[in-house]
C-alpha cells in the first residue's frame, strides 16, 4: 500500500496489523471511493485500493488497478446491478451482502459463468468491498442439486417399488410403487420394519443375505421373495438389496428394489397345476387299470382251469386272493378319491368322540406287524403315556397311521426299521412314525403334502401310488386341529411327526363307540388291507 494512498483514505501509516493481515488475506479485498458529477450524484467509484488476491483475480499488477474506474476494474458488477447496490451503502450507510450470478448461453441453455460473493461496508465517501470468485463451488452444488433431483425423480416415478432401508430393517425412504404394491400409505410404512411384512417362511434367508452384507462378505442380494399385503394376502417379489457404504467403508443404508411378480407367479403356477393334474389323471388311469387288467386276467385264467376241469382249492384261493387284492387296491383309490373332493367341497366331517388315542394308535400299529414283519422290516412301538382319552375320529386316526405306515413300508427295504411312537406333551399329543429307508430331499418337505404329488415316480414304481395319501392325512389331521410336519435325511430315512390338541368332547360317551366298531374285527381287518393295498400288490404269474 502506498503512502498516498493511506492518506487518501485516511489510514495511519503505522497500522501495520492492518497491512499485513489486509495482504495475507485469501479472500479479494479493495477500497473504492466514490466519483460525484457537480450535482453531488455518484457517477462511478475510483479503485483506492487492492489487495494481491485481487490483483491475482484480475490479474493484473495492482499499479494497474489502482486509480481505475469500478465499472472498468469489474465490469460484470453492472449486470448483476451492483453498482446502485454500493450508491445504496454509502448513502443510507448499510452494509451489504450479496451473491452475484452471472450466465452465458441462449434462453433455456444458460451456463453459469461466474459466481461471486460479495461484501460492502461503507467507508467515508465510498466503501470496502471483500469478494471471493465461487463460481466452481456453484457449479458443484448446481451439479450435485440436479443430479439429487434425477435421483429424487427416478425414485419417487419408477415403476418397481424401491426404498431406503436402515441396519434395523425400517424402511427409511419409500417410492410411491412400494406403497401401492404393499397397500400401506408412505407414513404407515416408515413406521414399519421389512422384517415385519415378510412372509415367515422367507424371513430367516432374508436375515441371512442381509447379515452377509453388512459383514461385508457380499456386496449385493437378489432373492425371490414374499410379503404380506396390508389386506393380508401374499405379494410374491423379486428384491434386489445393495449396501451402501461412507468413504470410511463404513455401512450406511441398504438399497432396494423391489418388483411385484405375484402375477407371474400365479400364471406359472396356474400351468404347472395344470400339467400336475394332467399328469395326475394320466398316472390315475394306469392306478385304476393296473388292477382292474389283473383282476380281469386271473378271472380269465379260472375260467380257463374251470373249463378244463383242473380247478383245484389251493388255486382257487391263490387267484381270489389275488383279485381280492386288487378289489382293496380299487377302493383305496376310490375312497381317496371321494374324500379328497368332499374336503375340497367342505362336506367332509369328522366323527368326535372321546377315546383313548393311545390305544387307538397301538391297536391300529400291533395289528400291522405281523405284515410289515414279513416283509423282514421291525415294527417297534414306544409310549410315555398308558392312556389318553380325547376328542378324536378312530376311523380317521387309523387311515391317518396306516397311510403313514405304508408309505414307511413302501420306501424301507429289507431288515429295514420302523417305529411308531406316542407321547404326551404340554396338552399335546405327539405322534410320531419313523423309518430308515429311502428318505426325503429337504426341497421336496412341503411337496410331499401337496395334492397329486409324488417325488420320484421311478422310486414309487416298485410299489403303488396316487401321490394322493400325505395331502389327505395331512387334512385329516388339521380337521383334527392338529399340524403335519416331516423330518428326513435323504438316504437315511424319514420321520412324519403329528401333533394334536389333547381336547375332550363335553359330552359323556367316552369310547365305546370305538370300542364296538372295533369289535366288529373282519370290518377292521378288510379296513387295514384296503389301506395297505399298495404294498401287497404281487404280479402274478
Ligand atoms: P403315494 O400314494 O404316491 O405314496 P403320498 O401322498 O402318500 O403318495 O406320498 C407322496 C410322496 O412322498 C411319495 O410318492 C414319496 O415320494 C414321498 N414319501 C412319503 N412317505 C415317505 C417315506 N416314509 N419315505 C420316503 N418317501 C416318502
């Protein structure tokens, strides 16, 4: 700063606090005084003073700057209407503060092209004014503001549901598909938690992706999976989850996206039903031919004996048997038949009484031994419980464990084992039938209960069936208020484990009219060979 210059404006030429800290500082900084016409009007401010990062930003040395008019130093202030700014701070003696924009470019195309931060304090007649160019740090949060508004945008008006989600698995932000896909309104949902509104069977592998990202062993998910609609019915999605990350490595949010497939799902699975039941009628046409060929043949072969007058009682009884067989295998099927399509038709009814289940279920395991023995399998039989009287339908508890036990004979091989056990738990009674023979894929658990459903055809071969018997005992043990549920390892064996409610009928005819149909023992017997038919087929000869 010249000495001239501190007179002129009237600083004490030993002020060098002021100096100094005047032309360390970053940002730009000049004294300007004001230019009067002879009626006292300011016409322009003449630069008194500029500091180096003035001079650096006009580049220009300050001899150069120094005694100039401000609308030749800083033409661009005019366009920004600065200048009757500054008319306005010397006059009125307010300080003034201001960001002053200025753009290129035709209408609709406009490009910043300088950004400016200014301050203006009156000083004598004219006054100091500090700026800083910050042009750059516009055109970032102009960047960074348009490309949240993409952001915001694309979120709030895609098609497929996303959102923002928290460690705790809150929905933290909500696009307005999502809210329309599960039936909630966006408040309602960012009260709620994902964990919440999805389906329990697909929560634990759920957990386990979301575990696995934020330990950081995976990056992203993509799972099929089930919600459940604020109506309660089921919304089958694709969802794919990301993890987002600070610059620290740090989790912040999980990303998700989420798409409705329910409609997909329900035509795939209107198709498969359809080719399961096309199925199911064609390997119901062998089932019901089957026997009906071989009782027809056996007929034919007594009637050729019969002719010929070489019909002799050991033969008789070898080809009765045979058809006799063949006759249960019929009504098994049959029987199957209607109750499956009086359950689906709701005319099914159970007969409640009050009876010992353990002796229901003893009776109906001691009376297949001797069979199952024979076919070189052990038949065990374990309780913890001498009796227990409750409300249950016998005939419906026998096809129940009959069904289950010819399935266990049908996939145990030789010197195979099989045990039936009963035990009474916390108001429940449990009963469980368990082999070591084929066993069951873990994948296949819920398909085995499913209508017309059989694993592996090639393995049922060897024996008989409709793939009808599990979905049936597995009604049957629901209309008993009871639950279903199997255990296996594949190869090893399997274990179907039934739990019913320990309930009595207020009513007091305890069992004895099971005791009577029991009684009636060639009903009994004709009952287990029918619900054994499958396993006692034999091809004759
Ligand atoms: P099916 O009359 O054809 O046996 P089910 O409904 O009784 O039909 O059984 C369905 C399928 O479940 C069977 O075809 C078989 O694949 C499987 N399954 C049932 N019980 C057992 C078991 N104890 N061991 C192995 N597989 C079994």
């Amino acid at each position: 700063m010249s000495n001239n210059t501190y007179n002129a404006i009237g600083f004490n030429e030993s002020d060098e606090m002021f100096k100094s800290s005047v032309e360390s500082m970053l940002d730009c900084f000049a004294i300007f005084t004001a230019l009067r016409d002879e009626y006292g009007k300011i016409i322009d401010f003449i630069l008194e003073y500029a500091n180096d990062a003035a001079c650096a930003y006009k580049r220009v040395v300050r001899e150069e700057m120094v005694g100039k008019r401000l609308l030749d130093v800083l033409p661009y202030q005019t366009e920004c209407s600065l200048f009757d700014e500054y008319c306005k701070v010397i006059e009125a003696g307010e300080p003034m503060i201001k960001q002053c924009l200025s753009y290129e470019g035709c209408s609709g195309y406009e490009r910043l092209s300088k950004a400016v931060d200014v301050r203006a304090v009156k000083m004598k007649d004219g006054f100091v004014m500090t700026w800083r160019d910050i042009t750059e740090r516009i055109r970032v949060e102009k960047a960074l503001q348009e490309s949240e508004e993409k952001f915001r945008g694309a979120f709030e008006n895609a098609s497929i549901g996303m959102a923002i989600t928290g460690f705790d698995g809150r929905w933290l932000k909500v696009n307005r598909s999502l809210c329309e896909m599960m039936g909630y309104s966006e408040n309602e949902l960012l009260q709620l938690t994902f964990q919440e509104m999805t389906y329990p069977d697909d929560l634990e592998l759920n957990l386990d992706y979301f575990q696995q990202a934020i330990k950081g062993e995976i990056g992203y998910y993509h799972m099929e999976k089930r919600f459940i609609h604020k109506q309660g019915h089921v919304i089958w999605t694709v969802l794919s989850a990301s993890l987002v990350r600070d610059s620290k490595s740090e989790p912040l949010y999980f990303t998700t996206q989420i798409q409705d497939i329910t409609r997909i799902k329900q035509a795939n699975e209107a198709l498969e039903f359809d080719k399961l039941k096309t199925d199911f009628f064609a390997n119901l046409s062998h089932e019901l031919r089957t026997p009906a060929s071989i009782i027809l043949s056996t007929l034919q072969l007594v009637e050729y004996y019969s002719n010929h007058n070489i019909l002799q009682s050991d033969i008789i009884n070898k080809y009765t048997d045979v058809m006799k067989q063949n006759c249960y295998r019929l009504v098994k099927l049959i029987n199957n038949l209607i109750d499956a399509t009086k359950i689906d038709a709701g005319f099914y009814e159970l007969s409640l009484q009050n009876c010992n289940i353990v002796s229901v279920v003893e009776n109906i395991t001691l009376s297949v031994a001797e069979y199952i023995n024979s076919k070189g399998i052990q038949l065990l039989f374990d309780t913890n419980v001498e009796e227990k009287v409750m409300a249950c339908d016998p005939d419906k508890m026998e096809r129940i464990i009959l069904n289950l036990l010819s399935n266990a004979v049908k996939f145990t091989k030789r010197d195979g084992k099989i045990k039936v056990s009963i035990h009474e738990e916390n108001e429940n009674i449990t009963i469980k039938v368990k082999d070591n023979g084929i066993g069951i894929k873990k994948e296949n658990f819920k398909i085995i209960f499913e209508r017309f459903r059989q694993v592996d055809k090639s393995l049922a071969r060897n024996s008989e069936g409709s793939g009808i018997g599990l979905s049936l005992v597995k009604s049957l043990v629901e209309m008993h208020g009871g639950t279903i549920q199997v255990k296996s390892k594949y190869g090893l064996g399997s274990e179907f484990i039934i739990k019913l409610p320990c309930k009595t009928l207020d009513i007091n005819n305890n069992n004895s009219a099971y005791e009577q149909n029991s009684n009636n023992i060639e009903d009994y017997i004709e009952r287990i060979n029918i619900e054994l038919s499958d396993i006692y087929f034999e091809n004759p000869k």
